[in-house]
C-alpha cells in the first residue's frame, strides 16, 4: 500500500508539472480590470517593444507563432522544429472574413490564415478574438490568436497639431478635435470640432484599424475641416508611434496627426 502512494504522488507531481509547462507555453492574453485594460506581464511587453504585432499558439499538438508584420513570421511546431520567413502581403479571403498569409519556404510552404471570429481556447478556457490556422509540412494547426496592442492608446487625445502645423482653438468654439481609443470595447470616439463620431476599432500590433464612421450632423463653420479630418482615418489603417503623454498616427505617406493626451 505504501509503495502504491508514493506511486501515485510521483504521478499526480508529474501531471501538475505537465500542466504547468503547458500553461507557460500558452498564448498570453490582455487581460481587462473594472476600468479597462490591464498592463501586459513582463514578456508579453517585452514581445510588443521587439516588434511582435501578433501571437497565438494551440495544443494537441503544441504549437506557437508570433508575427512582426514588418519583418517575419515565426512558427514553431511540437518536435522544436521552426520556420522563420518574411511576411508576404496579406491575401483577403473573399467567402469568409478571414486573411491568409503564404509563403515558400525552400520546396514546402507555410500557411496562416486569421479568421475574424473568435476562438475558446482549450487551455485556459478564455475567448480570444482570433482563429488561427496554420498548414506548415502538410501539417495543419488550429488554435487561437490576438493581437498584441499598446495599453497606453487606452485614453482621451486631443489633437494638438497636424504636421508642424498648431491647431488654433480660437479656429474650435465647441472644442478641440480629439479622439478617445477604448480598447476594452474596440471602440473610437471622436469629436472633430463640430460633431461627435464613433466607428469600431482593432489595435493591430503597431497599427490601428479604424471603421466607418456615424454621428450627429450638426452644420458649423468648419465642416471642411471635419470631413477632411475623417476622411484619414474612415476605413484606414493607420501606423502609429506612441510616446509619454504624445501619440502620433501616420495618416498619409507625409502626413501626421499629432496629440497629446488629456489628464
């Protein structure tokens, strides 16, 4: 009887081990307080400031990928065998929302596709908002994704210059143009010194994906102002670079709205 125990706690120590090295190989995810989002632990912002736009990874088999968009893919498959490849340009799959992503590698190819539907993962039991397949050695890989995004574009910006060129608020009676990015409900608000917008939002890596824009429709002195300002950011996808208390969002080849951030 005696042997029989300590047989069954060396196996019951050997599960929990197991366990524990699969949760630490899991794709990690934001996670969201009482007043948006949460910071990201240690390696998750270490990923983010080396450039990683985008991570997921699946079990049975165990597998993880992490993307920079403007530099390579990275897959990395259950027997420690990898593929690390530029990134093509993004194929948009016309009977599903979805984007696929092929690349030769030697006489195989690599294949990711990002499905715009989100995903249990197995693991952890949380939704994410990803699907993710991944074909690799006529291997096929499912599991779960997201984008990796900037907490700090979790606040209220007022735009404070366009180029190098100040934004007079004598020009702005009702207010100063500005945006409010919420990352809990992937949502922009925007004043544009006349009328208030909304439209969705998906932070991706180091861009930012605007939707279509509604709102009110009040008529005021600097409608060319507004429809021009929303014009750079409907239905765009923009780069952006943030810094302490200033965010700058690439909207044209040279072309930069400046703002800084409302305390």
């Amino acid at each position: 009887m005696k042997n029989i125990i300590i047989a069954l706690l060396v196996l019951f120590e050997f599960i929990a081990c197991s366990q524990q090295q699969r949760v630490s190989n899991h794709t990690p995810v934001l996670e969201y307080g009482e007043k948006g989002p949460a910071k990201y632990s240690d390696q998750l912002m270490n990923k983010l400031e080396n450039g990683i736009d985008f991570i997921a990874s699946g079990a049975e088999p165990f597998w993880s990928l992490e993307i920079d968009f403007d530099k390579s893919i990275y897959f990395k498959g259950v027997h420690g065998d990898s593929i690390q490849t530029a990134v093509p340009d993004p194929v948009r799959l016309q009977d599903v929302a979805a984007s696929s992503y092929r690349i030769k590698t030697g006489s195989e190819f690599l294949t990711v596709i990002i499905y715009d539907q989100p995903c249990i993962d197995n693991l952890s039991g949380k939704e994410l908002p990803k699907t993710v397949e991944v074909t690799a050695s006529d291997k096929q890989y499912k599991g779960c994704g997201s984008y990796l995004s900037d907490y700090r574009l979790n606040d209220i910006w007022v735009l404070e210059s366009i180029n190098e060129e100040k934004i007079i608020p004598a020009n702005f009676s009702k207010g100063m143009p500005r945006i409010e990015l919420n990352l809990t409900q992937n949502q922009v608000f925007a004043f544009a010194g006349c009328n208030e917008f909304s439209a969705s939002m998906e932070v991706q890596g180091k861009k930012i994906h605007f939707g279509r824009f509604s709102g009110t429709l009040t008529a005021c002195p600097n409608m060319n102002f507004e429809s021009g300002y929303l014009s750079h950011l409907a239905n765009k996808t923009i780069p952006f670079r943030i810094e302490p208390g200033k965010l700058y969002l690439q909207v044209g080849q040279d072309s930069t709205f400046n703002y800084k951030k409302v305390d």
